[in-house]
C-alpha cells in the first residue's frame, strides 16, 4: 500500500488501509434518510485529462511518467482556430509548443487514446480546419501517422456568442452547424468508420440552447457517436461541505437533462448508440483557494463516480496544467503560502509559487488513487445519501471503497468515522452485497408528492408565439417531470418522448406562463382546435382540457415609402401594438442569410428606444457581426406578446463618407500618438473606431484580433495611438506595423466612413 501510505500523509485525506468489519455501502449509517445506489462496468478509459497544444510543460521529461502516475486512459487536446495541425505553425507566425505529432508520441508513451478537437469553424482559407475537405485530410493523416486518436468532436463551444470572428457561418446558427457537422461526420467515417465523432451540445436550457441542442440532435444524430457536454457548475465560492452536498444533485440534473432530449429529438432506433461525454468538467466556473485544498480531491472522486454512475460514458476534467503561476491570470485568485495564483491544475508546473513541475495537487492525487484501483477495469458501485457519496471500485486491484461525507458532521459507515466534507478509502474491506437500483440526484423527493391531480381553468381562444398563463391548482413546483402538453391534428408538443417542446416561462402550484408553438420547436399550432393538459413534476396529469387556436393578430409596423438606411443610421419605424415596454419583443433584421437581433441570434441590434407607437434602432454597422452592406433587407418586430409585423423591405445604401486630415504627418512611428481631424464624427466614440489595415491584417476594427487604442474622441479630433509589437488591447500578441504603406480609415458611432487615408510607417 506505499502510494496510499504517501496520499495519507502528504495529502492529508484520511485513508484506512484495511478494515474488517462489513462494510455495506448501500445501508450507511451516516443518515436515517433512504439512500439509492447503482452498479456500472468502470475502466480508465472512461476518464480523461485536457492538455494543450500551447502548453510547454507536455514537453518536459517528467510530464509523461505524470501521466502515467496519474492513471486516466485519455486525454483531450485543446488547439486554437488560428493553428495549422499540418504546419504546426500560427496563422500569423510562431509555433505552436506541441504538435500534433508530439502529442501523438505523448499518447504513445502514456497508453492513452486521444480526443482531437476539430475547428469547424476556422476560416477556409488557412489549413487548420473547416470543411469536410480538411477532415478528410486529418482522418488520413492520423492514419498515416499511426497517431492513437479514436475520437473527434466538431468545434468545441460553437453554441456561444463569443470570439467567433473566423466562423464559417456568419450567423453562427444551429442549423449551419447541424449541416456542416454532418457533412463532417461522413466524412470522418469514410475514412475511418471506426473513429468516435462527437458535437457541442450545451446544458443552457434557455431557448437559444434548446433550440441549439434539438437541431443538432435531429439533424445529427444518424452520423455521430456523442455529445460533448462542457459543465462548470458552481459559480460562487461554497463551504467544503456544501460544495461536496451540491455535486450530486448537479451532476444528476446536467445526466437528466441530457438524457430528456435525447429521448425527446432522436429516433428510439439511434438513442442506444449515442452517448454523453463530459469533456471538460471542474467544479466551479472559477478556480479558487479549494482547488489546492484536500476537498478537491473529494470533489474530483466524487464526481468522476456520480458521472459514470449517473450514465455519462466519458469524463475528462480541465484540466492537467493550467499555468496558475502567471501574475496576469485573468482568473480567480487561489492563495498558497500566502502568494496569490489562479489554479485549475491537478499538477503543479514548477514555477513559483506552484509546487515542483508534474506533482500532483490533492485533486490530482486522489484522483491517482481512484485510477489505480480501477486498475485494467471492473465494476463501480455508487451509493448517494444525503450526508454521503459512497464508491465501491471491485477490480483486479482487489475491493476498493472511496467514502465521501458531503455534511458539516463527523459521519459513520458501520465502524469507520468519516471526517467532516472529506474522502476516506477503505482496501480490501468486507463488503456486504449491494442489490443495484436506480441512482437519483434527489432520493428523498417524497416531499413533493402531491396526493390529487392538477385542475385546469377555461383558456380564452390562443394564437402561435402568445406568451399565455394558465390558472388552476394542483400544479406543484418546476421540475424535471413538470410539462404543459399539446396536442393538435396528431401533432403532440411537451410530453416525455415527445420530437416538439413547449417553452415554459414560470411555473407555480397555482399557474404556468408558457409560450404557444410559434414553429420553434415543430410546426407552429394552426388555427382550429387543440388540447392542453398539464403533468406535475410527481407525473400526476390533469383532464385534458380543449383550447381554440386562432390566426395571430399582425402588428401595424411602417418606415417612410422609398426610404434607404446606411449602416449605423438610427432607424424609426412608427405603427402601433408594439407595447409600453420592449421586454422579450425583438427587432430582426435579415440580409443575405445572416439575421440580427432575434432572441437565437449571435449578432444584435442596438435597440435605442421602444414605445407603443415607435421603435427606434440602430442600423448594423459592425458592432455585432459584419455591417449590412448595399442592397435589399428585411425587417420584422416582435411584441413582448408574441405579435408580429408584416415584414418590411429595406434599402440599404453605402454610408456617406466624411474628410478627414491627419497631424502631425502622414509619415507615422509605432507607438506614436497621432489626431486624426474632421468633422461629425460623434460627441462620443460610442461604438465608432479606428482602424489600421496593412497587407491584409487589420487593427482596431470590431472583430480584429489586434487592438488599436483611441485617447480621446470628439466631433472634430480623434486621438489614437499607432499599434506597437507586443500585448493588444485584445488580450493577442500583436507583431506590429511593418515599415511601408498603410491604410488608416476612421468609423463614427453613426456607422460614417471616412474616405481611406494612406499613411507611410517608419522604423
């Protein structure tokens, strides 16, 4: 037992080596509340570890005994959209620490398999991912090179609204990445049918994310083999205790989740063979003085058992080295011997204040302890208690017991004392037999159990998108179970298994705000008859009750007869029924298949003021998604109450252009501050800009990856200053103006463009 022995005393986890009383992990005694346990088959190679392809420390000669000492079987390989896997070269110059090749060889010497990341998203015209060309490609050379990497995943966030400037689909919709990731798919298993191929799927259950999450499943499922599931589920600091109390319940809800739209969107004949991985998971949104501590080893065991248990077939965690000693982390600050440092590693880096280069943290090292006892595989068992978490690992190794007590309370397992909020291993005890069950995130629900079913008051006449609540009692509280179902012409909405949800807005025991199927999920209700009936979260179900379904009423919506708009123009468009507040109402507008300012869309609008008879906004220009550019566009609003205008067509025309004279000279250093003078160019900057563009790299512009910083802005000056190598407002590494010509040209807030200014850079 030397490397329980080490944990012990370095880690401070208590460990028992060997106890010889019976031990039943399914009748703890920890608490008189009833517990439920569940038995899984368990190897390492359910279990990974993100490391980076710009992370120096996989090269260094001790990382790959680390590995091996930490015991997972795979490992995950985060890159950056502006890398070449082929070159191993950045787009705009440098190389990247490790290859793909060296992470192959990394895999090799660890007997790990990989997870690539597939950049879906990345610009077409540089060689490091995109189309199902390139896929094809990495499949070949993966092959090729006989790299040990069995699984892909297509993107890795693609349903977020952040950094997606090099995205192939300017609108960043689902059904894009749903058609692109099948596409992708095939491709892959064309080549090797036998690689794993997996999609982003987000556990946001906001309307953006379900309707994220239904598209892919739809669309994708006949060509893929998981879902990628990202969870961080603690967002502010908890008590030890009441961070090991919340896994549970978390990890069950995220499995809940997940598993409810499979079973909703995906055919029964698919369902089977797609499965969840976890492909990044840490505790909290933000690192913190816990993850140096001996509880996050707890938390770490804990959940990688509750997540196998709970059903998912992969974990990895985030992640192996997370460079915490930098003074410019942008995370959370940890504290340790009283110097501070981000930290979301299990193993130190060697840089101060870390400790020595690939040793293990707690997290880590308890971690290791689990993988050793999983051994060449076998058979977990987990037990959940409101006071405790209880894993049974029998395997090669022998009979292993990791004991989590999530209470504030010394608890007991027959004759073993578990301290407060930590991790206790037993070896080799004497188990009593444990029939499995099911595993619930919540076993002592009884609370809500509701001894009648709901009752259902009289709807007056309902029309597609309309915000609706419905009154009765009975309804108890939201819930997994809790539903509002539908059914119209054979069509049903919201009921378990059924391919079509209903958005539900607030739910009480009392009433439910829902939204009426407007086409967002399945086809929207048509005017005629249907039925409601509502399900309580205890699966108790109301009398169907009939509704009548009408056409929706059309807002009175106009702009002057043959006006145009320039991007960045404010626009104001008059009528009537838009109602006294904006709340959840929207003004869309569309131009060549990109679409701004609906609820699921990347790009916005700048709403600037909303009455009943008057909307005013601004015209796209850049600040959210590319500028509208010369031609035809359509404009649509939308009430809070789900009232919608006739769609308006729109001139769009190229914004006037403005002078503009630069001093000192037109002859520029880096570095140096220059003014730019004119004329309307804003009080304010606003969302105005300047920017600089030489040999096809631009500075300053919304979007850029290089920054430019502005001093001051008026209605006739603009300070700035000329880009210098080194850090950018943007948080890139800039290389800087080369000496030669330039194009300067300034954006007012009004979406003005001045004519472009050729200016000479010097040394």
């Amino acid at each position: 037992m030397p490397i329980l022995k080490y944990i012990a005393t370095a880690l401070l986890i208590p460990l028992v080596a060997a106890v010889s009383a019976p031990v039943d992990v399914g009748q703890t005694t920890a608490s008189d509340a009833p517990s439920s346990s569940i038995t899984v088959p368990v190897s390492r190679s359910d279990y990974g570890i993100n490391v980076f392809s710009y992370d120096s420390q996989l090269n260094d000669p001790s990382t790959a005994p680390a590995l091996i000492g930490l015991g997972m079987g795979m490992q995950q390989f985060p890159n950056d959209v502006e890398w070449s896997w082929v070159t191993n070269q950045y787009r705009y110059g440098g190389e990247s620490p490790v290859s793909l090749n060296g992470w192959g060889n990394l895999l090799k010497q660890t007997e790990n398999t990989g997870l690539y990341i597939f950049d879906y998203d990345e610009n077409p015209t540089f060689s490091g991912g995109g189309s199902p060309a390139d896929a094809v490609q990495l499949t070949q050379y993966i092959l090729a090179h006989h790299l040990p990497i069995t699984a892909i995943v297509i993107g890795d966030e693609e349903y977020g609204q952040w950094d997606h400037y090099a995205n192939l689909n300017p609108s960043f919709s689902a059904t894009y990445y749903a058609t692109q990731a099948a596409r992708i798919a095939q491709a892959i298993h064309a080549v090797d049918p036998a690689m794993q191929v997996g999609v982003s799927f987000t556990l946001s259950q906001d309307p953006a994310g379900l309707w994220w999450d239904q598209t892919v499943l739809r669309m994708d499922a006949p060509y893929i083999n998981f879902l990628s599931v990202h969870d961080y589920p603690n967002g502010s600091a908890l008590s030890n205790a009441a961070l090991l109390s919340a896994l549970p319940g978390e990890i069950a809800q995220s499995m809940d989740f997940a598993q409810s739209e499979i079973s909703a969107n995906v055919p029964p004949t698919l369902r089977n063979r797609l499965q969840i991985w976890v492909t990044e998971f840490n505790p909290y949104q933000e690192p913190g003085i816990q993850s140096i501590e001996p509880v996050y080893g707890a938390a770490m065991v804990e959940s990688a058992m509750l997540w196998r248990a709970d059903g998912a077939a992969k974990l990895f965690i985030w992640s192996y080295d997370g460079e915490p000693h930098l003074t410019t982390s942008p995370w959370s600050l940890a504290t340790n011997s009283r110097v501070p440092f981000g930290l979301y590693a299990l193993a130190g880096d060697g840089q101060s204040p870390e400790i020595g280069i690939n040793t293990l943290y707690p997290s880590g090292a308890a971690l290791s302890t689990y993988m050793n006892a999983i051994g060449s595989g076998g058979r977990l068992t987990v037990n959940v208690t409101p006071d405790t978490v209880i894993g049974q690992v029998v395997s090669p190794k022998g009979v292993h017991v990791f004991a989590v007590n999530t209470s504030a309370v010394s608890r007991s397992i027959d004759q073993t004392t578990l301290p407060p909020a930590s991790l206790t291993v037993l070896t080799n005890p004497v188990l009593s037999p444990v029939p499995p069950s099911n595993l619930s995130g919540n076993p002592t629900g009884f609370a809500s159990y509701q001894p009648s079913v709901p009752t259902v008051n009289a709807l007056p006449p309902l029309y597609p998108g309309e915000s609706v609540t419905v009154t009765g009692s009975g309804f108890g509280s939201a819930g997994p179970n809790a539903r509002v179902i539908l059914d119209q012409n054979g069509i049903s909405y919201g009921a378990s298994g059924d391919a079509y949800s209903v958005n539900i807005i607030r739910w009480s025991n009392t009433a439910i705000t829902f939204t009426v199927p407007d086409g967002t999920s399945g086809p929207p209700l048509v005017p005629g008859n249907a039925s409601l009936t509502v399900e309580t979260d205890a699966q108790l179900v109301s009398t169907s009750l009939p509704i009548s379904i009408t056409a929706p009423p059309v807002l009175n919506a106009s702009i002057e007869p043959g006006a145009t708009v320039y991007p960045g123009e404010i626009l104001t468009v008059t009528g009537s029924g838009f109602g006294t507040e904006q709340g959840s109402g929207f003004v869309m507008l569309s131009q060549n298949s990109i679409s701004y300012g609906a609820p699921f869309d990347a790009y916005k609008l700048r709403i600037i003021a909303w009455t009943p008879t008057a909307v005013s906004f601004q015209v796209p220009n850049g600040w959210s998604g590319p500028s509208l550019s010369p031609g035809l566009a359509t404009l649509d609003i939308v009430s809070e109450t789900g009232l919608k205008s006739a769609p308006i067509s729109l001139m769009v025309t190229t914004p006037p252009q403005i002078a503009i004279t630069l001093e000192p000279s037109d002859h520029v250093l880096p570095g140096e501050w220059l003014t730019i003078y004119g004329s309307n160019f804003g009080s304010s900057q606003g969302s105005g800009y300047v920017t600089i563009t030489q040999n096809g790299v631009s500075y300053g512009a919304p979007g850029d990856w290089y920054g430019l910083t502005v001093g001051a802005w008026s209605d006739t000056a603009v300070t700035f200053q000329v880009p210098l190598p080194g850090m950018s407002n943007t948080g890139h590494l800039e290389p800087g103006l080369q000496s030669g010509p330039a194009t300067l040209s300034l954006v007012t807030g009004d979406g003005l463009v001045s004519v472009p200014l050729t200016i000479t850079v010097g040394n």
